[in-house]
C-alpha cells in the first residue's frame, strides 16, 4: 500500500507509491549525448571566461587565466544577479523588491573536459570542496550578500549547460525559503526538546541502520526517511556545526572520501544518472546554531515534476527510501 511520509525538519509530505515500485534497472536514463565544439571552460581558452577569482595549481609558478590550473573560479558569463550596485529595497504598494545584486561563479573541477565529478578521485574531489570554503569566506566580507548557495546540475536533465564537469554558487542578499524553512523547523524542534533534530536522525539512522548508505568517522550519508527523488541522499556531519565553514583539514579529507564513494555507488545502481546536489549551511556571518546542522543534499533526476506535484507541493516517489539505501549499499564499487 502506499504511504504517505512526513518530513520531520520542515513537514513536507511525500508520498511513497510503493505500487509503483522500480528497481535501479527500471529507470530510464538518456545518454548524454556528447556535443564535441569549442568548450569556453577547457585549458587554453581561459580568455573566453571573465578574470578568474580563484585557481589552484601544482606549480608555484603558475600565472593567473592561463593553462596549468587543477581548479578555476570564475564569475558566470551570464549571471544570474550582478554584483555591482546597492540593493535599494523598496515597496510598491503591498509587493517588494530591490535590485538583483548578488554573485555568480562557476567552479571549474578539472581540466579534463572528459572528467566527471564522479570519476574524480577523491584528493581532487576534496580540492572542489576547499574551493566551496575559500569562496564562502570570500563572499562572507559583503555585508550586502546573506547567504551563498552552493549547487551542481549534471547532465541537461539536471539542467547543465556546459558537459565539462563544474559547479557553481550564488550569493544572495536574502535567506532563501528552502534555508529559512529548515532553520524554522529544526529551531521549533530544538525548542521542545532542546537537541539538534540533525543528530537526532543521524543517531536513529546509525542504530537503525535501514537507510544507511555509507560512514566513516565523521560523516554519514543517507537515503532520507521521506525522499523527494528516488535514490536521493544526504550527507552529514556526524559532529554537530551549524557552518560549513567549521570543518578542519580532517574532514575535508573525510567528506571527499564518503562523498566520492556515494557518488560512485549512485553510478553503479544507475550508470550516468542525472542529478543535481546543494549544500546547505547556516546563513553568512551567523553565530554557531546549536539547532541546525550544515548537509549535502544528493538529488537525481529521475521523476517528472508534474501538474499535481506543483499544485500540491508532494512529491511522489516510487521506491521507499529502505530499499534504495539497500541497493545503494549492495552496489559493487
């Protein structure tokens, strides 16, 4: 029978369609088609690109925009919000506005045009999230902007633009709702029974051990207990912080490792899935939140959003959460 499952941070309700149960095999992804042509984003082309704003280089000799980097951070040619200029709130009548000031950078993972970020090892993939923090601190200093949000599409399912492999982020003069939802919820959680819901659930997770994809000593990666997307996943933290600014070099090294093996074990279950993820973190400039934990949120693209999903705001699954952690968990990397 289908289920209906709540989520217990911002009470979103999902609806489970076990009668439409599906394997991995089950879904079908398009390939990729690779569209060859000139890419603005490989070595040698770095003149196509705004100035770089950071780089990363084996070679203390290397000299910014030109080839020899390992990772590029760039402003997006065609950005979302601009960063120059002042926010000038305003009202008219009962609606607001201000203007679209903000950032828009792209992070260049590798050289390699042919490199997935799933593919990348996972010393390179540790370098991405370095570049996600230096950018964070950066970004920080501008007392206009009030949250960076940190996202990847793959695949023009997930909507990316551009096959080389990259990320981007976008700083904001606003707390988005998603951000304000989860601060409100687990802030209303604290308050009743003065813990963190976030470990709370890694706690429940760890001795439950039903939608446990993967762990090491400081992270844990799950299967939410009510997922938007089949196959989605969260990576956490297993020691409480609010800020993913608060890591040590130890769990950069950790993160990339469980991060890489989850990523390698989506592609197994189901070869060049589409996906986007996001991070999720406390608003800039915050104090430490002894209510709210920082988290990847690993989202494939593998269901339609449709009609009753936009009115409604479920989302409808159709393979519970316990037997996607399985195959995840069984899957050989």
């Amino acid at each position: 029978m289908p289920e209906l499952r709540k989520d217990p941070i911002i009470g979103r309700w999902i609806i489970i369609a076990t009668e439409r149960g599906k394997r991995p095999t089950d879904f079908i992804v398009e390939k990729n088609a690779t569209k060859g042509g000139f890419c603005p984003l490989c070595p040698g082309n770095e003149n196509t690109t705004p100035p770089e704003v950071l780089s990363y280089s084996g070679s203390a000799g290397h000299q910014p925009n030109r080839p020899g980097w390992e990772l590029r951070v760039v402003p997006n040619k065609y950005p979302a919000l601009v960063i120059e200029g002042n926010l000038n709130k305003e009202g008219e009548g009962l609606y607001d506005r201000m203007n679209g000031i903000g950032a828009h950078e792209v992070i260049i993972e590798t050289p390699d045009h042919h490199e997935t970020f799933t593919t990348l090892p996972p010393e390179r993939m540790r370098k991405v999230f370095w570049a996600y923090r230096d950018r964070l601190v950066d970004l920080g200093q501008d007392p206009r902007f009030r949250y960076v949000m940190v996202f990847k599409n793959f695949g023009a399912a997930a909507g990316a633009s551009l096959e080389h492999s990259h990320s981007q982020l976008i700083a904001l003069p606003i707390v988005p709702r998603m951000i304000s939802s989860e601060l409100e919820g687990s802030l209303s959680y604290y308050k009743y029974k003065e813990r963190c819901i976030f470990c709370d659930i890694i706690r429940q997770e760890i001795n439950q051990d039903l939608r446990v994809v993967a762990q090491n000593e400081l992270f844990i990666a799950i299967v939410p207990y009510a997922p938007r997307s089949p196959f989605e996943m969260w990576v956490l933290p297993k020691r409480h912080a609010s800020s993913y600014l608060a890591m040590d070099d130890a769990h950069f090294t950790a993160l990339s490792q469980i991060f890489s093996e989850c990523m390698r074990r989506l592609d197994k279950c189901i070869p060049g899935v589409p996906y986007n993820f996001v991070l999720h973190g406390a608003p800039l400039r915050s104090q430490p939140l002894e209510h709210y934990h920082w988290h990847f949120e690993i989202m494939p693209k593998l269901t339609m959003i449709a009609g009753f999903e936009w009115g409604s705001g479920f989302y409808i699954n159709p393979i519970p959460p316990e037997e996607a952690a399985r195959f995840l968990k069984e899957a050989s990397i």
